[in-house]
C-alpha cells in the first residue's frame, strides 16, 4: 500500500504553543508497540487506517456524492464508531437528505482549509444542537481526515474537547495536578495542526518516519485508551467494554474493531453476530455499493 510519509498540514499562522510531556508520549509509544506485536506491528494498524482512506474516498468521492446512498453511507459509518450505533435513523426518508447535504457542503472546496472550522461549525449547526447529537462533530471531523489526512488532522472530541476539558491533549499535557487544570488551548484548527506537528516530531526523533500521519492518529488513541482504561469509570465503559486485549481500546476509537488482529485486514459483523472477512478489493467495491 502507498502511505503518506511525513506528516505535512498546511501552514497555519498563530499556532498555540502546545506544553507536551515527553514522558507520558514514550510511555503510550511503548505500550502501542508492545500491545501490537501480538498483531503483526504497529504497521499492520497504520496499513488498515490508509485502507480506511481508500474506503472514505472511495465512498465520498465528490462527484458521486449528490448520487450518494444511504446504504453505502451507513457502510462507511460501521468504521465511525461513534456515529454506527446513532446514524440509523438518519438513512432513512428525508433524514439521509439532510446528511447527504451536509456531506456534501463539508466537502465542497475541500482543498481550502482556511474553512475548516467554518465547515465543522455548519456541518454541526444542520442537527439538534443536544447531547444526544454531540456525535456529529466526530462525523465530520472523521469525513474530512479521512478524505484527505494530509490537509485534516484527526479533529474528533476524544483528541480534544476544550469545552469539556478532556481528551488525550490534556492526558499528554506537561504538568502536575493536570486533572485539576483547565487547558488553555481552543479545539480549533490551528490547536489539531499545532498537536500534529508536535507528534510527528516526536514520531520522527524516535524513528518512525513512513505512514507518520496514522501513527499519530494510533499514538492519539493509545493515549485515550489509557485514560479508558485507567480512569475512565462508569460513564466511558457504557461504549466501550472490558478489554480483550491491550489494542481493543484503540481499535474502537479510530473504528478499527473490526479489524482481524492476525491479518489486519477489515471485517463486517454479520447478522447473526459472526463476522465476514473481506480483502482490500472487496472492501472497496462494498463502499461503492458494488458488493
């Protein structure tokens, strides 16, 4: 598979100067490492992130997407986790319309990200503006990484929520007493490029230098995972449930739990609760709605 090597965001004015800690990133750099070993590498994860690419564009390209169905949308939401238990009721009548225009309008001139925040803030403002639709945000932010992993960062809530607090920023923020701290850095698209960057400098001076964009994307939920698992409590387990093993976690966050641990290929669930494995062809026909 062709990857993107280093990790590159366009240039970005103003950018937030970000106080990382340096011990809390080669701790969740070892531990991905090691839980992933069992599976094949860390690569083996970073190939099916670009297959998840492949999947994205294969799906929403922009000229199809006035003719996009609900159907193949729904396909390309099982690997959303936030968005494949919620989307449902929007695949049908008039509430896949909304989608399809809203997928639409996120996507147009996507080569601009001076609008980055504008095309989240719009995509956002079409749906109700309450908890039950938070998951919205993580749709969009995922569409566009996904699209086009060069320009966006992986911008969902997890990586970081400033109104909340909470996200692996603040789980990778240099200081004491972190819990009792309130991050002074926007959820913005400068924040997510400014959080790249660091990472991909990070990734670089301990060797890694092909596929760096989803290596950042594993490291992100290798640091989230270990907030689920360590304090995450009541309200995060309700979507997330003990740990097989140690990749569990970071599989669901990016969407990858339907990943084959022993091939790294994607799987579908099927109806009766088993499991259809599928190649990189296959996958792709299925996000067209050939298969």
């Amino acid at each position: 598979m062709t990857m993107p090597g280093q990790a590159t965001a366009p240039p970005a004015d103003d950018l937030p100067v970000l106080d990382l800690s340096g011990p809390a990133l080669r701790a969740a750099l070892e531990k991905l490492v090691t839980g992933s070993e069992p599976h094949g590498g860390v690569e083996r994860y970073a190939e099916a992130l670009e297959l998840k690419t492949r999947l994205f564009r294969s799906a929403l390209a922009w000229q199809s997407l006035p003719a996009l169905e609900a159907e193949v949308f729904g396909r390309i939401c099982a690997f959303v986790a936030p968005a494949r238990r919620r989307v449902a009721p929007y695949l049908s009548g008039g509430g896949f319309t909304d989608i399809r225009e809203a997928v639409v309008e996120l996507t147009r001139e996507l080569a601009d990200t001076s609008l980055a925040d504008q095309r989240l803030a719009r995509f956002c403002a079409r749906f109700p503006g309450d908890r039950q639709h938070r998951w919205m945000r993580d749709l969009a932010a995922e569409i566009l990484h996904y699209l086009d992993p060069e320009r966006y960062p992986l911008m969902c809530r997890w990586v970081w929520d400033a109104g909340s607090n909470t996200g692996a920023l603040r789980e990778i923020w240099y200081g004491e007493r972190i819990d009792e701290m309130t991050i002074e850095v926007g959820d913005d698209y400068a924040a997510f490029v400014a959080l790249r960057r660091e990472l991909s400098q990070f990734l670089n001076d301990n060797g890694v230098f092909r596929g760096t964009l989803y290596y950042v994307d594993l490291l992100l939920a290798q640091v989230y995972a270990d907030y689920i698992c360590d304090r995450g409590g009541t309200y995060l387990r309700a979507d997330f449930s003990a740990p097989e093993d140690p990749m569990q976690f970071v599989r669901r966050l990016l969407g990858l739990d339907g990943v084959n641990a022993e091939t790294g290929r994607l799987r579908l669930k099927t109806g009766d609760g088993g499991s259809v494995q599928l190649s990189e062809a296959q996958l792709l026909s299925l996000a067209e709605g050939k298969a």
